[in-house]
C-alpha cells in the first residue's frame, strides 16, 4: 500500500516558489504580501473616524487592481515573556520581590489558560494574475491535472510580476498611511514564517532548521 503512495505535499499547494520577497504560483501567477499596523477605531473621536471611514473609501476607489486583506488570529505565545521573568527572579536580591515576580508570574499563566489571548495580525495580498503574464483563459481547462511547475522560467515571471507589483506596492503603502496605517512588504523569509504557520497551525514554535528545510523542500 505504501509503495502506490507516490505523492508529495507540494502537488496540493499552489505555491511553487519564495523568492526575492514574492510568491510564485504553479499556474504562473504571483503576489507580494503587505503587513500593516492597526487602529482601535472605537477609540477614535467622531471626526476621526469619518476621516477613517472616508480614508478607506478613497483608498477603494482608487484601486484598479484586486486585493485581499487577510486577518489572522493566533493564540498568544508568553513563553518568552515568561522566560523574562524567570530571568529577572533569579537576578533580583530581594526575597521580597522574588515573591511579588513569582506572584505576577502565576497571574499572568493563569490568565492565558484561563483566557483565549488572541493575537490578531493584518495583512494585503497584492496578486499578479497568469493572465496579465500573457496566458489566455483558454489556456485554464478545468479538467487538466493542475500545473506542478510555471509555464515560464521564474527568472521571466519574476521580472514582468515586479513591474506591476511594485508600482501597486507603492500606491498602496501611500493610501494605507492616509488612514494612518503603517505597511510594509513581507520579506522572503517572513513569507515562509507565514506560510508556515498557515499550513502548520497546530505548530506554536518553529526553528530556523524548520523553516529552512521548509523552504528546501
């Protein structure tokens, strides 16, 4: 049974290839992932927040391209928070202060356990369809085994796919900051982080050797 086993993981992800801080697709499409910062919108006054609402519907309107905006949210990791305070009991002479750290310590473990703290992250998917790279939709038939590699060098993909999505990058990165968002380009190895997680979500720690062989294999 084992033997007729042949496929591998990648032939049921679409992602061919992370390279030079972009996303390549086995169909040849590719993407550049944006991180942003967030704003508590309750918070903001009445006026700020029409000013955010009409920010936002400026920065709709003035997209010719599509998008995707991903939230993510994960359960807090405190271990390196607590490994903190396991430091600084073992540093601080005061006996008394040890008592009040390990106090604080159990307060914060048992706010975690008792309580789901979610840590929510904000990202834009900017894509580079197969189409804009020249491929016609005739050239998609549903009913054809998908692609396991590009149908161009990746070298010719990366190269038209920068010229459209850099300029997209930059208008995005000036609309965000208008609502006062700060966003930035997703680097090639944030990309395997993030993919990562993704596909390893039961996962709440990964090593470098991990995420290196992740992108070997």
């Amino acid at each position: 049974m084992a033997d007729n086993i042949k496929a591998s993981t990648q032939e049921h992800l679409d992602i061919y290839a992370i390279k030079d801080h972009l996303v390549f697709l086995k169909d040849g499409s590719a993407a550049l992932v944006l991180k942003t910062t967030a704003i508590n919108f309750n918070l903001l006054s009445e006026e700020e927040q029409d000013a955010t609402i009409y920010a936002y519907a400026g920065l709709l309107n003035s997209l010719s391209f599509p998008i995707q905006i991903l939230v993510r949210s994960q359960r807090k990791n405190i271990s390196d928070y607590l490994n903190l305070i396991d430091t600084r009991i073992q540093s601080v002479p005061s006996q008394k202060v040890k008592e009040q750290l390990l106090n604080y310590r159990q307060f914060v473990k048992s706010l975690v356990k008792e309580n789901r703290v979610l840590e929510k992250k904000f990202f834009v998917i900017v894509p580079f369809s197969a189409i804009e790279l020249g491929l016609s939709k005739s050239s998609f038939n549903p009913f054809t085994k998908s692609p396991q590699k590009p149908p161009y060098d990746l070298s010719y993909i990366e190269e038209k796919a920068a010229m459209t999505l850099y300029p997209r990058r930059d208008h995005l990165i000036r609309q965000l900051a208008r609502i006062g968002l700060k966003a930035s380009q997703l680097t090639t190895s944030e990309l395997v982080t993030l993919f990562y997680t993704i596909y390893n979500h039961t996962s709440a720690t990964f090593s470098p050797t991990q995420i290196k062989n992740s992108q070997n294999s």
